[in-house]
C-alpha cells in the first residue's frame, strides 16, 4: 500500500512539474509572425538597371527588429559588387549591447566584404545582433539586384 501511494505521488509531482514548463521558443528575431522574411521597403538611393545588372549606389537595408534593439546597414554596390557597408542602427540600449555590437559589426562587415554577399557565418555570442545584420544587408542587396 505504501509503495503504490508513494508512486502515485512522485508520478503526479512529475507530471505537475513538467506541464508547468513554458514551451521553447526559438532564439530568434522578435516581432510580428506574419511578418518574418518581410520588411518595410525604404527608398535606395540607387535604383537596379533594366537588364538585370545592378546600379552602382548605395542601399539602404530594412531595419530588422531584434531582441536587443534594431539592427540596420546601408551596403554599396560598385559594378554589381558589394564594396562597403555603414551599420545606420545596432543594439545600444545598455552597456553589454553596445559591447557585443562593438564585437559583432566589425567582424560581419570584414566577413560580407571578403564574400561580397550576405552569405555569411554569424558571431558567437552575438546570435541576435548577426541575424538582424545579415537579413538586413540581404534586403539592401535585394534592392540592389546583386
């Protein structure tokens, strides 16, 4: 008798225990669900040439909205190449936001730079800030046509 009152508790402790779990989330950008992939649409300062072939100039990528802050780059396209990009926003609410920003930018731009593309590996320790960075200077190579 005692063996099966103790098992009933213990049983009934687990099962209490795991339904007060909150379900995992993925670590990921914050915002709107219907929205993910999408973004706002601001003017580039270039515009892509008829025929496929991108317009030398600079474009303005869509701010990304993130955990930390928002994150937003402009990236320059030289005969259909990227060849610069200025962060225009980056996580700053706080001291440790601005420190990982100050970690993370330099090395996704040295990095977008060496590839010229978005296709690029995101920092350690900085997931949030890397995704907003390259989904941001994606969308201003899309409006580039690159």
């Amino acid at each position: 008798m005692r063996r099966a009152v103790l098992t009933a508790a213990s049983t009934t402790a687990l099962v209490v225990l795991l339904l007060s779990l909150k379900p995992h989330q993925p670590a990921g950008l914050t915002g709107d669900p219907s929205q993910v992939g999408a973004a706002p649409t601001p003017s580039p300062s270039g515009s892509p040439r008829r025929g496929g072939h991108p317009a030398d100039g600079t474009y303005t990528g869509a701010p990304i909205s993130t955990r930390y802050g928002d994150v937003q780059v402009a990236a320059t396209v030289t005969t259909g190449r990227l060849t610069a990009v200025k962060v225009l926003r980056a996580p700053s609410e706080n001291g440790r936001d601005r420190e990982i920003a100050a970690y993370a930018v330099p090395r996704l731009t040295q990095e977008a730079l060496s590839v010229h593309s978005a296709r690029i590996d995101a920092v350690s320790g900085a997931s949030y800030t890397s995704e907003g960075y390259i989904r941001s200077l994606q969308s201003a190579l899309d409006r580039a046509g690159v």
